[in-house]
C-alpha cells in the first residue's frame, strides 16, 4: 500500500518570470546554436514568427529580448516579428477561414474547426553583418 | 550581409524535456493530469477533496507548483499522499524539466495517477507541454462567464473544464450556460464538469471521471 506520506521540496531557481522573458532566453540560445562564438557580434537581427494564438506578447517578447542581450555579443540584435495570422479550416464543410478569438466554430456551417495556422512559435531567420575587411 | 535561414521551434527544448516524461509516464502506466488555472480558482481545495475521495481507490501522487512557499505541499500531504513542491522563485509556469526533477522523488512503480497543479496563471502555462495526459482548466463561479474568451489559448488546449464554487451561484451574478457556450465556442470537444469544494457536490463525478482514465493495469 501506499500510504506513508512524504513531502519533499524541488527548489529551483527558475531565471524567468514572466514567459516571454522564458522564450526570449531559448531564441538565444537557439541563436548561439547557429552562430559561431566569434560571430555573434555581427548578429543584425533574429526574426521570429509568431502566430496570434501562440499566446505571446510580442512588444513583451521584444523587451525581453533587448534587456537580456544588453551586456551580451548579441547587443543591438534586432528582433523582427512575423505576426501569423490565426486560421481555421472546418472539419465538416472544409472552408477556411480567418480565425478571431473567442469563436472556434465554421462561420459557415458552424462546424468544428482545426487550427491551420497561428500557433506557431519559431525562429525562422538570423541576418548577420557583412565581415569589416582587415585594414590592410 | 548573410542570412542563415532556420526554422526552430522556440520551445523545442521544453517540448523534448516533455516527451521523455511522458515516456516514462507512459512506461509506469500513469495517467498525469495538469491542473491549471487562475490563482484562487480552487485547485489545492479540488484537489483535497480529490486524494480524500480517492483514498484507497488509487494510488495518486501530487507534484505542487507554486511562485512561493511549500504551503500546498503540506495541505497536499495530510493525505498521505506524496506530494513534491516546485517553488518557482517568481516563475509563473512549470516547465518540463522542473516537473522532470521532481519526478525524481517519486516512485512511480507505485503509482497509477499523478495530479500536477500548476502555478495559478491561465497564460504562461498554456505553452509548456509538461509530458501531461491532459490538462484540466478550472474555473469559479466567482470569476464570471468571460474567462474562455479571455484566456482562449488555454481553454482550447484543455480537454476538461472543473466549474468550481457552483454552491456560490445563488449569490452571484453568474451565468452557468454561458460560461459553458464560451467554453465550448473555444473547444467544442472539452468536457464540462461541475464541483463544489464546500459541499462537495460533483466531487464523485471528478473523480470517477479520474478513475475511468487510469489504465487498468495491476500495481504491486
């Protein structure tokens, strides 16, 4: 049987508190997958795409971004966002339609519908500058 | 100028976290609920009402997520039931790897449901798979009937919806019905249930609910 009880702590320091804050350390880190150490500084811009239910802030994720480069290579990366809209298509009378939040059914049928685009979460770009040409 | 062009999920290091717990889940049988909700909405309370009524029936587990202090955790334990904190330290959602760490102090040999209650937050923690079966939205009555369509990512990744408070409604400006259309206007598929911690009304019905989705296998 199992009926000791038993109370244990997990305490963890967790380093976000808000989520975009969370999601904004993975984008570097994915940045730092794809670029070499010596050429993070050239790193113009990250471009991420963002669908309307993904359930992110962007001006939110924008900040956290800049604020946790700051003192970092990366400073003065840019984070471009790609807003992906939120669409629908019906199971029953297969339309597709653009979604709005807080109506899941077909506008045409009234059918159920499956989301086709807009939960996505992606870093799909990172832009660097042109390597400055040794002074001869 | 040069562009490298990639296409990463951001999450794909939770999600990966994720899908190993839900193998090991899977590999011990367990049917892992993550309950998610508002702060206040009534999860620690379902969930005491919930190991009280369940005692002897199944072999239930908690792991506790809370910005701070073990306070759930304890409540939790005077079930006898092991019960695990998470204190986040000011994160506002589990994430797969702490839920990985705190599995660690569980013997799932023993186990055949795991009740995951999540920070109280009904944002953050819609984007972070934990390596859960399902999770389980509650809302109150006390919270009004626009909750779906303010929170429209969560409802519609939940595949239950726990009323709670229901004793409440004769003292309230509360609509019933039209909580549950906005909710199902979210998510047509999501199951509705109706409780009350106070009097314990639909606890039997919760509950067997949980029942009917552990896998009937046997436990030593």
């Amino acid at each position: 049987m199992w009926l000791k009880g038993e109370e244990e702590s997990v305490r963890r320091r967790s380093p976000h508190s808000m989520h975009e804050l969370s999601i904004a350390h993975q984008i570097v880190e994915i940045v730092g997958q794809h670029v070499p150490d010596a050429d993070t500084a050239r790193v113009k811009s990250v471009t991420v795409r963002i669908g309307e239910a993904a359930g992110v802030v962007a001006e939110s994720l924008e900040f956290c971004f800049t604020a946790i480069i700051a003192e970092t290579e990366l400073a003065g990366a840019a984070l471009n966002i790609e807003e992906i809209p939120l669409m629908l298509k019906c199971s029953r009378c297969q339309t597709t339609t653009r979604g709005s939040f807080g109506v899941f059914v077909c506008p045409t049928c009234g059918g159920n519908t499956t989301i086709v685009s807009g939960t996505e979460l992606n870093v799909i770009e990172i832009e660097l500058e042109d390597e400055v040409p040794e002074s001869p | 100028m040069s562009i490298i062009t990639i296409e990463r999920k951001v999450l794909e290091k939770n999600d990966e976290i994720a899908g190993r717990n839900r193998a090991l889940f899977a590999e011990h049988g367990l049917f892992v609920v993550n309950l998610v909700s508002s702060p206040g909405s009534g999860k620690t309370s379902l969930l005491e009402r919930t190991l009280e009524h369940l005692k002897g029936m199944l072999n239930v587990a908690v792991i506790e997520g809370d910005v701070q202090t073990d306070l759930d955790a304890q409540r939790v334990a005077r079930y006898g039931v092991p019960a695990v904190q998470i204190v986040t330290r000011g994160g506002c959602h589990l994430e797969a790897n702490l839920v990985q760490d705190a599995v660690k102090n569980l013997d799932l040999r023993n186990l055949q449901l795991l009740i995951i209650e999540n920070v109280g937050n009904l944002v953050c923690p819609a984007n972070y798979d934990l390596g859960e079966n399902m999770k389980v939205v509650i809302a109150s009555t006390t919270e009004g009937e626009d909750k779906p369509l303010k929170y429209p990512v969560m409802f519609r990744n939940s595949s239950v919806l726990v009323i709670n408070k229901i004793d409440l409604i004769p003292y309230l400006t509360f609509n019933l019905e039209s909580l549950k259309q906005n909710a199902l206007g979210i998510n047509p598929q999501l199951e509705i249930l109706e409780t009350s911690c106070t009097t314990g009304a639909g606890i039997d019905k919760w509950c067997q609910w949980l029942v009917a989705h552990v896998e009937p296998h046997p436990k030593i």
